[in-house]
C-alpha cells in the first residue's frame, strides 16, 4: 500500500512541478505555450478568412471551449488523472508481475531510425483512435460522455477541446497495451502530439481547406464538418467521419460520408436533446444517464 501511496504522491508533485515549469519556461519545446500559440494564430485565420462568412469571430460555445482547453490539458490532469494514470499503471504491471511477466513488448522497433518510429507511432495511435471514436458512437455509454463533444453548435476550432474527462480515460486506457506492446525507444513524441494538435484544430476551424486528393489521407474541416451533422443520413445512423487525424481509416472502412461542402450544414445534437449548456451540467448528466438502469 505505501508503494501505491508515494506513486500518487510523486503523481501530484511530479505533474505540478512540470505544470510550472511548462508555465513559466517559454520555448520552443514546450507544450503550454504551442497549444496557446496554435489556438491564437488559427483563431485569427478565422477571423480574417471565414468560411461561415455570417459567424461571429467569438462564435457561441467560444469562452466555455477556451475554459475546456485549459480544462482537458492542464487541470484535469493536476486535479486527478496523472496520479490515476500512473496508478494504473503501477497496478496492471503488479498484476502481471503475479504471473511473472515483467515485459510486454511483442514488437521490437527500437532499433528503426527515429523518424520511423514517429511515423509508425502516428499512424498506430491514430488507427485506435479512429476504432475508440467509432466505439463512442456505437456503445451507448460511451455516446451519453462524447455527447459533449457533439454539443458545439458553431463550429470553431477550440470544439476540438470541448469533451468529457471520461473521454480521456477511454482513450488512454484502450491504447495502454496495444501503444505498450510496441518497444519504441524513442521517450518523446513531443512532435506527434504538436501534428496532431494543430492538424485536430484545423479540423473544426471555420476554414476552407481544399485538400485536393489529401482529403483520402487527411483529415479536414469539410468532411469533419459532416461528422458533427444535426441529422444523420440513413446510411451512417450511428455517425461518419471518425477520423481523428487521418482520413483514409473511414474511406478504407466505408464509414466516410462527404456528399459535397455545406458551409451551414446544420450541427450538433438532436433537435429535442435536452443537453445542459454550462460545464457542470455537461460534466454530471453523461453519469447520470450512462449507467442508469434502463426502466
């Protein structure tokens, strides 16, 4: 038990430490201020070049997604989830300590060039996360928590930032094994999480982006657009487009539906889904409903 105790403890000290130093270290490696940084500047393309002509610059949801930005990065994690993660961790490798396994690694890559090993990462982490974004659609409790991604009603490019916590442990914890099993032997991916972090911006921003035949492997703001649908075609009830970063996953899996460009296409919920508007609405109904005991 005190091993359990010092892991959460150096969780908090060890996260508020870095949270500080993130803070207060200015630089080209630093994760603050690249999301601040990339948050400004694809706002102002926004305001200088929208493609929803008729959108306010501070569109409707703007102030509770920057408020989700700091939420999601930074304060959750401080608040709970890095000393939860690391307990997890602790935990599962204890458990298959019991069978003597001390090492998971089944695929070996450590020895490839470190640019291959950032391609192989991306893309490996980008196809569970397409098949995790799928299963939140499709499990009906994991829809009650990613109902507050689809809450955005204008779309911007902080509606990226705006989910559940809960997201975050289903995330984490579906890619720990499969992201684990892999001996990468590189510690920082620093330049996959910036890729991923602009390019997932870009994707809700209110920018036209002609793609050209990209649109097959990336992701953007047009078919994105279409994920977000207020009605969904007969053809894709449970949603499309569940591409994160990486387009190609829902063409190779005909989960894609892109008909034509619709600036204003109608998005978010269900007209008649009474979904909370403010923070702590959205944090407690998607516990309430997920596992409440059908009548």
């Amino acid at each position: 038990m005190e091993k359990y105790v010092s892991t959460i403890a150096g969780a908090y000290s060890g996260y508020w430490n870095y949270l500080v130093y993130e803070i207060l270290t200015p630089g080209w490696h630093n994760y603050f201020y690249w999301l601040v940084g990339a948050s400004l500047a694809i706002w102002l393309l926004e305001v200088f070049f929208p493609w929803r002509k008729n959108q306010p610059a501070i569109r409707q949801g703007f102030w509770m997604d920057s408020f989700y930005l700091i939420w999601n990065y930074f304060l959750f994690s401080l608040v709970v989830y890095n000393a939860l993660s690391m307990l997890g961790v602790q935990l599962f490798g204890d458990f298959l300590g019991l069978f003597g396994i001390t090492n998971i690694i089944a695929f070996q890559v450590a020895s490839l060039p470190t640019w291959v090993q950032l391609v192989l990462i991306f893309v490996v982490r980008d196809f569970m996360q397409w098949n995790i974004h799928r299963m939140l659609h499709h499990v009906p409790w994991m829809w009650e928590f990613h109902k507050v991604h689809h809450s955005v009603d204008e779309m911007g490019f902080s509606a990226l930032l705006r989910y559940h916590f809960m997201e975050n442990i289903i995330y984490r914890t579906l890619e720990y094994v499969p992201l684990a099993m892999i001996g990468f032997g590189i510690d920082d991916f620093f330049i996959v999480h910036i890729f991923t972090l602009v390019t997932g911006q870009l994707g809700h921003a209110n920018l036209y982006i002609p793609l050209g035949p990209v649109k097959y492997f990336l992701n953007g703001p047009q078919m994105h657009l279409w994920h977000h649908a207020k009605h969904l075609p007969p053809t894709h009830p449970r949603g499309s487009n569940y591409g994160i970063t990486l387009s190609i996953w829902d063409f190779v899996f005909r989960t894609n539906h892109w008909p034509h460009d619709n600036e204003y296409l109608p998005i978010g919920l269900p007209a008649g889904e009474n979904f909370p508007k403010d923070f702590v609405g959205q944090m407690v109904q998607p516990f309430q409903k997920a596992f409440r005991k059908p009548n």
